[in-house]
C-alpha cells in the first residue's frame, strides 16, 4: 500500500475506516483490503467472501484481511442500514420514542418515512447519548422517567 512505502502509516499503527451509509460500505470494502478495524454507520453490510468475489472480477491480485474487526451499527428503523448480510457484529440502535422535537442532542425523527432514521445527525446524538444499556445485540436508550 502506498501509506506504508511511503511512511505514513508505521510500522505498529492500526489502521481503521470509518463510514456512514454508502461510505460505511466502503470502510467494510476497504477495510477487508486494507485495515484492521472498520467501523460503518447506517451502511449496508459486507462479507469477505463479497469483497472476495469483486476483486476477483476485476482481476486485482489482493490479499484480503479475513481477521478485519468489522462493526456494523444501524438504527433499526433504517432501510439502508439493514440492507445486506456482514461478517462481523452488527448493533442495532432502538429508539422506544418517536421525537416531534430535538431531545437532548437527538434531532427530530419519525417513522413512517422509509429514511426518517438514516442521517448521520440522528446516530451521533443517540450514541452520544447517555445512559445506553447493551442488551444482546441491540442498545436501548434507557428510560428517563
């Protein structure tokens, strides 16, 4: 990789790509090729054997990374995030409210649009939320009453 010859990326360093919607498919793209973590947001889910098959039709020799930390955290409510299977965990943000108005730092959201959960606003104020309770593969936003 280019980085690394030319020493922008160390010996020791840890590369990680990050994503929302179609970039965050990228990270798990690129990732896969390249990095040790990837982290997607709201993005559609990849599989190695995927990114294995493309490479493969564009007759690109790459070694591919099958130990990739691949995190894939969506709202539930989203239609983009869900597309697709992943390797790799998959966490699901609930929301148990409907929001008419912000609430403390989450934007306005409702359901009955296919995308009302998919910007990037709405998942950063949920997981800079606080308190959040992990419960199996999904985190709820705890109660506040």
């Amino acid at each position: 990789m280019k980085l690394k010859e030319e020493g922008m990326i160390r010996e020791g360093d840890t590369l990680i790509t990050t994503g929302h919607s179609l970039a965050g498919y990228l990270s798990g793209v690129i990732g896969f090729m390249h990095a040790e973590k990837a982290y997607s947001f709201n993005g559609p889910g990849v599989r190695l054997d995927e990114v294995e098959h493309v490479v493969r039709n564009l007759g690109l020799e790459r070694k591919l990374n099958p130990e990739l930390d691949y995190r894939s955290i969506c709202m539930e409510a989203d239609f983009i995030g869900n597309l697709g299977a992943r390797d790799g965990p998959l966490k699901l943000l609930r929301l148990k409210k409907t929001f008419l108005e912000n609430f403390e730092g989450i934007p306005a959201c409702v359901y009955n649009k296919p995308l009302s959960h998919h910007g990037i606003k709405l998942i950063q104020g949920v997981l800079q939320h606080v308190p959040v309770c992990p419960q199996e593969n999904i985190i709820y936003l705890a109660d506040r009453n």
